[in-house]
C-alpha cells in the first residue's frame, strides 16, 4: 500500500550531498552560499548542475561573472554551511562574518573554502532557468581534494564525511561501512 500526497515532491528525494558554491562579485565580494540540489551530468565535458534560486545574491554574481568553485565541506563544517545558507552575500560579507579562510584558485577568479575536502573550479557551461530558480551548468576545469581524504571509489568516509541536507536544520551523515554487489 501507498499513502498518496501532494506539496513537497522532493522529501522522497533526500539527504542531498550538499556542496558550497563559491563566488566572486561585482563589488569584489567573495561569497558562499550552500546548494543541496546539485548533480554530476557529462564526463566529456566535465559538467556538473546545480539549482541556484534567482533571487540569491549568488545568482547575481554568477551572472556577473560565469566562474565559481564548487567547495564540498566536511561534516565539521555543519554549523558555518548551515550559517551561511541562513544570510545572503547581499546584506553581510560572509567571509568576515565568519571568518572564512580562503584557497586562491588556479584557473578562475574566485577562491576556494578553506576546509572543504573537495574544491572543483569551474566555469558557467549553460544556465537553463525553470520556475523560481536556475540551473546551472558547470564545466570543471581543476579538481583540488585534500591529500589521503579519497580513495579509489570515492570520498574516503573513514576520515571524513559529508553533509547528506535532509530538510531544514537535518543533515545525515555517510556510513563508513561500504557493502558490494555481487558480480552478475
Ligand atoms: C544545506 C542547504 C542547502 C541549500 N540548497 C540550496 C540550493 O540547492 N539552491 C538554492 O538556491 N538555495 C539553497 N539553499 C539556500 C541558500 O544557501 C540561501 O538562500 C543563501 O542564503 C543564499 O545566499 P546568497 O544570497 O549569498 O547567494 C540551501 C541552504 C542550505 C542551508
């Protein structure tokens, strides 16, 4: 049996690896803003996609400038990924709000998130709008991940995690233990 409802289609589809995007912006701020509705596409290109509301001061500067890293905190960083999903670029400067630490970037303007495990920096490949928000398609040009942090599958969950964003304040965390399948 199935209970039938209407309204938030999307909790069936949580926790979402959540990732930071990093920005830079006209009045040369640099901003993060979190994004839990974010998905690997194409491997040739390199792309990844992510939804950015359209009244998001990130959305803004990704208009301004096509370039962003693509950060992936670890599940240390819970309570400054929730804080910085919780006020716009718009009306505080994150990086002194929080005391963020900075990584300069190799192949594009803004910087990288101190402390992420991963830093992907990419380019705007397409921006497709749908209802309230964008989508946005990312090529990644660089991969920076922290040294012994990855393994040959993925993350390497007995040394960090991830933030998987439930809903709201609830995030879950990856079991280190991985299980295989059986060959077919
Ligand atoms: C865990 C988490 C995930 C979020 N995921 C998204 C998302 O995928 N897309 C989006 O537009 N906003 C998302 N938000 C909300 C933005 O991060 C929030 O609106 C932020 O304040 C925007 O910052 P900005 O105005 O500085 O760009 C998320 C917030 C949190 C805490």
């Amino acid at each position: 049996m199935y209970a039938e409802y209407r309204g938030k289609y999307y909790r069936v589809l949580h926790p979402r690896f959540t990732i930071v995007l990093g920005t830079l912006c006209t009045n040369n701020r640099v901003n993060f803003m979190p994004a839990s509705w974010n998905t690997p596409i194409s491997e040739e290109p390199p792309t990844v996609g992510v939804v950015v509301d359209k009244e998001t001061f990130t959305n803004e500067c990704l208009e301004s400038l096509g370039e962003a890293t693509i950060n992936v905190p670890s599940d240390a960083q819970l309570q400054l990924v929730y804080n910085m999903g919780s006020v716009s670029g718009r009306d505080v400067d994150k990086v002194s709000k929080f005391s963020l630490e900075l990584v300069p970037s190799t192949l594009v303007k803004p910087p990288g998130l101190k402390g992420s495990i991963a830093i992907l920096e990419s380019k705007v490949y397409e921006k497709i709008p749908v209802g309230e928000v964008n989508f946005y398609v990312f090529e990644v040009l660089l991969v920076k991940v922290l040294e012994g942090f990855v393994d040959e599958w993925s993350i390497d969950f007995s040394k960090t995690n991830v933030l998987l964003h439930g809903a709201g304040r609830v995030f879950h965390k990856v079991t280190p233990t991985k299980i295989f399948a059986k060959k077919p």
